[in-house]
C-alpha cells in the first residue's frame, strides 16, 4: 500500500518569517503537534521545513527566547526529511526509522506537500494489522475444532 493511501492530508501549514507563537497558536487550534513550513513555488507549495511542540519547548521556552521574535524559519532543522507518495509502508517505516523522525511530510512527483504521516499513524495501521492477525489464528482454531471434534 503506498503511503498515499494512509497519511493524514489535512496538513497544518505556515510560511517561515512567521513568528514560533503563531506556530503554537495554529497547533492548539488545530489539536496537533507540528506546523510544516512551506514556501510557494510556481503556484506549488514545497515543504521546506516542519516545527514540532518539542522543538517550541527545548528551543524556544527552554531557554527564555520570545516566541513572539523568533521566526519557525530560525528554529526548523536545515534538512527536512520528506516521503514520496508512492512510497509503501514498510519503506517509509525503515526510512523514519534510518533518519530517526517521527513525522514525514508526504510530497508527490512535484514536491508538493500532500500530506503528512506519523509515528502514530503507522502505530495505528499495525496494531490494527496484528490484531486482524490474532483473529485469524483464534478463528482458524474454532474452524478446526468444528471440523474435527
């Protein structure tokens, strides 16, 4: 299955010169844990950065800088790790797991952001995999017992 299929595509967006307190503010608003940074290119909006609650924390409120001053552009990592969206699963969970990331952006052949996957939406996708699998050994054990008593 390609990752297409599985990330969330209501992606919370900002543009880099705004300031980390308008990043908060959409992440409480939106109820999530990172804006991705885009800039516009040719009418294509290209992922270039993300910020998460924890960089806020450990950059920003950690050591008493004003969230007001400092841009998402000054506190985003320079490398931003994104996903094609033909991608399958178990590629993109060796490639989180390779760059040690927890969210990805998801782009398409453009580099247009599409979506976004997490950590938890694949945790999500496998407990529900493993699940559906213990049901078939429990239920594969009730049709032998019915077949041969």
């Amino acid at each position: 299955m390609p990752i297409s299929e599985l990330c969330n595509r209501e992606v919370v967006v900002i543009q880099k010169d705004e300031p980390v307190l308008e990043a908060a503010r959409l992440m409480r608003q939106h109820h999530v844990g990172d804006v991705i940074i885009v800039e516009e290119q040719s009418g294509i909006k290209k992922p270039i950065g993300i910020v998460t609650d924890r960089d806020i924390v450990v950059e920003i409120m950690a050591t008493e800088l004003d969230p007001a001053v400092i841009t998402v552009g000054d506190i985003t990592v320079p490398k931003l790790v994104t996903v094609q969206e033909n991608t399958g699963i178990f590629d993109v969970i060796q490639y989180m797991r390779r760059k040690a990331v927890r969210r990805s952006p998801v782009i398409d052949d453009r580099g247009e952001l599409i979506g976004i996957i997490t950590l938890d939406d694949l945790l999500q996708l496998l407990a529900e995999e493993l699940s559906e699998l213990a049901t078939l050994a429990k239920r594969e054990i009730e049709k032998e017992i019915k077949q041969r008593p």
